[in-house]
C-alpha cells in the first residue's frame, strides 16, 4: 500500500457520550429486559472515526462541539490522549450529546442518540488544506456537511448515517460514500455516486464506482464477538485512509474489514488498533 505516512485527515462529526447496556437479548417494543452490564465511554461517529484514523497512524484534526461540562471535558482528554487534535472542538451551550446503546450477547445493537451539542457543530472559519482529506458522517446537520464539502479543496468521504436524502450536489462533490446495506437501500440517489462502499455486516463489503461493482471481500470469521457498535465507523477511517494512500479497491476493502473485525472483538467503540499495514 503506498502512502503519504502519516496521511492529514479532518474529520468532521459527532462526539458523545455512550451509556452501553449489555444484555442477554434485545427487548423488544415496550418489554423491559434485567440483567444488564453497563459501561460509559467516549463514543460519537465523529470520535470514534478520528480516534481510530489516529491509532492506525493518520494525523488527524477534529471539527465538533461538546458541552460545558464534565463529559464534554473528559471526551476532549479522551480524543486528545487518542493523539488527536481538538483545537477545532467548540464548547457549545448544549449539553455534551449523548448516545443510549443497548448490545445483546451476540453484538447486536440498538441506538438512541441526543445530539446535544452536536447541533450546534459550526464551521465557520474552518480552514481546509488542498493536502487534508475530509471525512464525515450525518449524524451533524446536512447544511453543515454540504458546507463543508463545498469548500474542502481535496478529497472528501462521507459516511452516510443515519441514512437521509441526499442533494445532488452533495452526491456529485463526495469522492466516497460509505454506507451499511440498509443505508444503501434507503438512499437510492446513490447509484449515481462516483464512489460507494457498501458493507454486509459478516457478509464482507463491495466497491461501486459509478453503480457498477468492481470489488467484493468476505469479512474476515471473529469467534468472540462482543460489540458491533464501532464496526462501522473504525471500517470508515480505515477504507478512507487505504484509498487515500492509493490501495487498489480489493485490498481497500479487505484492510477495512480487517480493522472492522478487530473492533467488534473489543467492548468499546474505539478500540486500540494497530497501524494501518498492520492489516492489509
């Protein structure tokens, strides 16, 4: 894999706080389930992309917003020690945002998250390098991210959840999608994209370029898994890093599903990992 070592990526997203409930099994629709293990973490698409870019040997800068309070405080040391730089974090008047995460024993999950003072994420005065690539999610507001995409001058990848309509011109300016099956489902205006990766869970992932498959990889098997939660966001910083860095669309794939798979073996939505060759 060539690469410009360490690759400049700005990640623009989501910092929250993850309140996680490990069950036996998911309750369904007004049940109430006992047993649970909980644990309290720093998570956030946005976090949990920029804290693992960072680990696997990215230079990275965040763009976000946490509270004035303790968790907004104990988030920013938590990126910050991940080697992060968060000079681009505002404090916001809202309350830190926060996510309420139940896994059952197989890693499955279910998510409520309070944006809290992710909605108050501003990009004015942002400066872009042409050398930065972008990457982003939409758990921030889509104006922002249009925003931000309009002025990047360099590449620019977007991870498309939760799933939204999407404007053409957002469509037209993202160099890379990357979405779950059912993200791609919803959004049918991706078919027009230039670049969309698509993943199936344990089923592995695809490459589409201009609505046509031109790579699929299985998912490596992980006998323990223990949460999904931050599959797909440290899969994300992976694959922008391996396409930033030139990798061919197969071995792209393949080392995100490696760095995927090596999450979900892990409790927390930002795992320690290794660097990026580590697993090409």
């Amino acid at each position: 894999m060539t690469s410009h070592s360490p690759q400049d990526l700005v990640v623009v997203g989501s910092i929250n706080v993850d309140l996680t409930a490990t069950v036996e099994r998911l309750p369904r629709a007004g049940e109430t389930v006992a047993g649970g293990r909980l644990r309290r973490d720093v998570g956030g698409k946005g976090a949990n992309q920029a804290v693992a870019a960072s680990r696997l040997g990215a230079r990275v800068r965040m763009v976000g917003a946490v509270g004035d309070d303790s968790d907004g405080r104990w988030a920013l040391e938590t990126i910050r020690g991940a080697g992060v730089d968060v000079e681009d974090v505002r404090t916001a008047r809202s309350a830190t945002g926060t996510a309420l995460i139940a896994v059952d024993a197989a890693g499955e999950n279910q998510i409520v998250v309070c944006g809290g003072a992710n909605t108050e994420v501003d990009a004015g005065g942002l400066t872009i390098a042409a050398t930065e690539a972008v990457l982003m999610q939409l758990e921030l507001s889509l104006d922002l991210v249009q925003e931000v995409a309009a002025q990047a001058p360099g590449f620019v990848a977007l991870n498309a959840a939760p799933a939204q309509p999407l404007p053409e011109g957002l469509i037209e300016r993202v160099d890379l999608f990357i979405v779950n099956e059912s993200e791609y489902a919803a959004m049918p205006e991706l078919r027009a994209a230039r670049r969309v990766a698509v993943t199936f869970g344990a089923e592995g992932a695809a490459m589409l370029v201009g609505g046509e498959e031109t790579a699929r990889v299985p998912a490596p098997v992980v006998s323990n898994v223990v949460s999904s939660v931050g599959a797909g966001d440290a899969f994300s910083a992976a694959l922008t890093l391996a396409v930033i860095a030139g990798a061919p669309d197969e071995q792209a794939l393949r080392t995100a599903c490696a760095v995927g798979a090596a999450t979900v073996a892990h409790p927390s939505a930002q795992p320690p990992l290794a660097r990026l060759e580590t697993y090409a």
